[in-house]
C-alpha cells in the first residue's frame, strides 16, 4: 500500500515539474512558436522583477496575446521608467519573419544577462527604458509550425476576399501531401508563362519583345473549392498589418484593411506609441531594411525641387521622401553599418534589400510618429561571389556616388537573368535540395495535367537553423550600439552678469552630447515632435526685466551643439533662480543660479 502511494505522488510530482518547468537555456538554433515565446518573455520577467515588466497591449485578430516587454533598470533616484527617453523595438509584423522574432528574443537576452557584467547596457538601461515586441503578428506566424505550411502574412480578420458572402471558403490544399504549399503550372495557350532557359526549375513571364509566347498558367497549389472559377482567392485571413498603418496607405486593397489602422493589432501599436511619448527612437526587425535601402514608399521626387517649395506650401501635401536635413545623419549610421557587416563578415546581397513599403509600420513612425526610425531584414540568401565586370570596373562620376550610396546596388545578374537565378544553386548546396520541390506531374480534378513544385514556403526570409544566431547577434549588438547614441541634454554652462539697478543678466548653454538630434525634421515638421520647453522659477522678490518665463528650443543639433538662452532678472544679490529644461524625449536637467 505504501509502495503504491509512494509511486503515486512521486508521478504527480513529476507531472507538476514538468507542467509548471520554467523554459531552459535559451537557445538560437531553432524558431520559436508563440507559445513558447510567451513563456519566455514571462519566465524573463519571473527571473528579473528589477529589469523588467511585461505589458499586454491587447489581443489579436486570432485571440493571441499583444506582449511588449518594458526594460530598466529602477536606480534610486532614477526617473520612473515610463518617463525616461525610451526606444521601441518591433518584430515580425509581417508574419513571415520569423528571425526577427529571434533577433527581439536575442536582443532581451543580452540586455538582461550582461546588465551587471557590462558597463555599456548598465549605463543605457539605468538612463533609458528599451521597449521590446518581438512578435505583433502571431496569427500570421503560427502557420510556419503548422501541418501544412504556406506562408501567410494576415491577421485572423476573415475577410470576402471574393465578395461572395462566403469567408475563408477557398483556401490552400495541399495536394501532393508533402506538407507544403508551393505552386502548380499546367499548359495552356492562353498562358503567359515559360520555363526559363537557363535554369529550367524557375518559371518567367514571357517577353513578346524578344518573340516569346507563354505556354504556361501559373496557380497556386489547391481546388477551386468554391466553384467560383478561381483556385484558393479566398484563403484564412484578411489584413496585412505592415500595410495598414497611415502613411501611404493603399485604399482599395483588401490585403490593406479596409481604412488605415483598422485591425485590432495595429489598433493596440498605434495606442501604446500615443501614450509614450518618451520614445525617442524606434528600431524594427522585417523584411524593410533602411541600412541598405534608402528608398522610400510612395513617388519619387528631386529633392532639390523640394528645397525651392516654400515650407508653407508643402504642408499642403503628403511627404513622400526623407527630409533632406536628416538624411545626412541616416547616410552616416548606413555607412556605419556596411563596415560593421564588412567586419563581422556577414556576406549581404546588399541589392536584394528591399525599401519602405506603402502603409508600413515604419513610415508611420517616421513620418507621423515622427521618431528615429532604422529596420534590418537581418537576412537574405547570398549571391554567388562573382560580380558583372562592367558594375565593377566602370568608373562612376563622382557627383553619382553619394546619390547611388543610399540606393541598393544593382546585382551581379545580367538584366536578361531571372532575378532568382542563384537560389536553385544556393538550395541545393545549403540545404541538399530541400528548399525546392522538383516539379512532378499531378491529375487534378478540374486543370487536368499540372505539375506541382516550385520554392518552398518561407525560403526567402527564414535563414537555416545553423545561420539563425550570427547574424542576429551581430544585429542585436548594433542596436544596442544605435541605443547608446540617442540625444541627450546637458547644462552647459551658465553665466551672471551684474548690471545697473539690481539688474542681472543670466545665459545659459543647453548641449546635447548625443550622436542623434533632439528631434528630426520630419518630427517638426509633422508637429509630432515637442520642443525642448525652459522653465524660469523665480521668487516673489524676482522680476523678469526681458526674456520670457518659458522658452522653447526647437531642436540641439547632435556631438555637442549648443543653444544659448539668455535673460535680464531684477532681484536682490545673492538670491536664485532656478531653470529646468525638459522634453518628454530627453528627460530633464535643472540648475540653480545665484545672482551675484
């Protein structure tokens, strides 16, 4: 009997330890679901109470849980940490991009694990506060570790994608049961499709300039299981979230929801930003890669025209390029970055880095959140090492090359190639075939004879196991390396000088010592950004002879500039004044001054 009841309560023991186990060592070699990842961000918070709060922003589309993990460090003395200068990191609102959930994860590491072994992250996180969302579109990230998988960039907002009545009525299926969705052709001369001559894997739009005549049709794999004529138009989902954010929103495009900000997630984003305007600076990990790609959505227009149209005129109409005053600053941290890849050797195809997109979460925090904004897609497959002899030799004007810098580089392909051409290659060697499905030969119910393959799904913006924690270390150090050089505000100097009539006449220097402006120009320009406002405290024996009891300081520009302010005080000899600088992204420096 006792044997027995031993053996029980020594299996529900383990049960319980098993049940309730806080996650192990964390480990880069894998992709993490979003379960695991919320139960890693609440083991952090169990694990450091003085570094960290986990905050909940809300529920997605799919009833998945909205987490932003705050870190700072609480030092007596030491602004609360909601109200110190602040910096948002984002990941994955795209769905696809599972890496940069790992870069967040791998970024929260480092911040926690080397706060006391580190002077740097010791410095920043008793000064700061780092906000962290490493997953904002879990719907769309959970189908990478499903049965079958395709990739899927919405939300769970079912939308009629066919305006049928019907919702998520025609999906994908998976018709050669190998687990992934890739692609069917079927001949047809109708098609505008070919298989491309020097790599007959890839499929090409015909050229009718060079005499080519489509033979194929291209679908994606699945049923019209609708009978509406088309193969899987309405599949599970609706919104894209990184296309419904304000700046250059797409109206009319279903993928982009149906007016901007109108999904539950980008709801709670655009929220959590509203009430924190601490946040000086906002670094994102997705597909848009702006250290590599200047270029931004919308039209393309010369910025020297921009500069001959009054200020109060292009109020007027929406901006769609960089203001010029701070792209300066954003070519020196791209060149900053180039040589970091160059020196850790991580091999970028720099010209496959993708810009902004319309109605992306970035644009919104530059253009209307107006903030310091930087993303990193983190990866992409390399290129072979070999370079066209006519990009790498020819001599280019030197008045070309600062405009060229900001732009991606042109590939090592000829025009003619298909823009995949490598990645066969690149597959086979890498992954021993395993990122292409062969084309084989299918009956389906209502094409006939098609062929099924083509890439599988997340190839292009998943790197290997073995790939993941290189480069998501290296890009979690330059971030934080991005962290340490925002603005930051500091009392120069201060002066008195006695005048006639008990008159004193008081300057006082403001710096910024940061390597980033107090504001951007864009940030001015939207209204989004608060000047640096000055407070004069005076006593009731005091008067203000000139100046004015609150100033503003639009912006310090950054490496020491300063900004004088000066005033003309009637009052006893050695009574004092007191001066307060304050901005919400900067924080607050006071000094005291006696009149003498």
């Amino acid at each position: 009997m006792n044997r027995h009841l031993f053996l029980s309560l020594w299996l529900f023991l383990s049960f319980s330890l098993l049940l309730f186990a806080v996650p192990g060592e964390m480990t880069f070699d894998k992709y993490h679901q979003p379960k695991e990842l919320n139960a890693l961000l609440k083991s952090w918070t169990s694990k450091h109470p003085q570094l960290t709060k986990l905050i909940n922003i809300g529920k997605s589309s799919g009833k998945n849980d909205l987490f932003i993990l705050r870190i700072a460090a609480e030092k007596k003395g030491s602004p609360e940490p909601d109200s110190r200068p602040a910096i948002f990191v984002s990941a994955n609102l795209e769905g696809v991009h599972l890496v940069g959930t790992e870069a967040a994860l791998m970024l929260i590491e480092k911040l926690l694990t080397k706060y006391n072994s580190d002077e740097k992250i010791a410095e920043l996180l008793e000064k700061r506060t780092v906000y962290v969302a490493p997953l904002l579109n879990p719907d769309a990230a959970q189908n990478y570790f499903a049965d079958i998988r395709y990739e899927r960039y919405t939300n769970a907002h079912s939308i009629d994608e066919d305006l049928d009545d019907l919702i998520d009525e025609d999906g994908f299926d998976d018709l050669n049961k190998d687990g992934l969705i890739t692609q069917m052709r079927v001949k047809d001369p109708a098609g505008n499709w070919i298989s491309n001559p020097a790599e007959p894997r890839l499929m090409r739009r015909a050229d009718p300039n060079k005499g080519e005549k489509g033979i194929y049709k291209i679908y994606t794999e699945g049923l019209d299981n609708d009978g509406a004529g088309e193969y899987n138009e309405d599949p599970p989902g609706g919104v894209e979230l990184n296309r419904n954010f304000p700046h250059d929103f797409e109206h009319y495009i279903r993928a982009a929801g149906r007016w901007p900000v109108s999904e539950k997630e980008s709801i709670a984003l655009v929220k959590f930003l509203a009430s924190k305007p601490n946040i000086a600076m906002v670094l994102n990990f997705s597909s848009e890669n702006t250290f590599l790609n200047l270029q931004q959505s919308g039209r393309t227009r010369d910025p020297a025209a921009l500069a001959r149209v009054p200020i109060r005129m292009r109020r007027l109409e929406p901006v769609m390029n960089i203001d010029r005053q701070d792209m300066p600053l954003m070519k020196t941290v791209q060149l900053d970055y180039k040589n970091a890849l160059e020196k850790a050797k991580l091999n970028y195809p720099e010209n496959r880095a993708k810009g902004v997109g319309k109605g992306s979460f970035i644009a919104y925090c530059y253009y209307q959140y107006g903030v310091q904004v930087f993303s990193s897609d983190l990866w992409a497959i390399p290129e072979s090492q070999e370079t066209s002899a006519m990009e790498t030799k020819r001599d280019i004007p030197a008045k070309n090359v600062e405009m060229r810098e900001g732009m991606p580089k042109r590939g090592s392909a000829r025009k003619d190639e298909h823009p995949d051409i490598y990645i066969p290659n690149w597959s086979y060697s890498v992954l021993k075939g395993k990122g292409f499905v062969t084309w084989t030969p299918y009956k389906h119910p209502t094409l006939g004879d098609v062929e099924i393959g083509g890439f599988v799904p997340y190839l292009k913006t998943t790197p290997p196991p073995s790939e993941i924690e290189k480069t998501i270390s290296f890009h979690a150090d330059f971030y934080i390396s991005l962290m340490n050089r925002l603005p930051e505000l500091k009392i120069k100097d201060t002066q008195v000088k006695a005048l006639e009539d008990g008159l004193y006449q008081v300057t006082v220097s403001f710096t910024n010592i940061g390597r980033f402006p107090t504001s951007t120009a864009q940030g001015r320009l939207a209204g989004t950004s608060s000047p640096i406002r000055v407070h004069l405290k005076m006593t009731e024996n005091q008067s203000l002879f000139s100046g004015r009891p609150i100033e503003a300081i639009p912006v310090i520009n950054e490496n020491g500039d300063i900004k004088k302010l000066e005033w003309t005080i009637r009052g006893s000899e050695g009574s004092k004044i007191t001066i307060t600088a304050k901005s919400p992204k900067l924080g607050s420096v006071t000094t005291t001054v006696v009149l003498q």
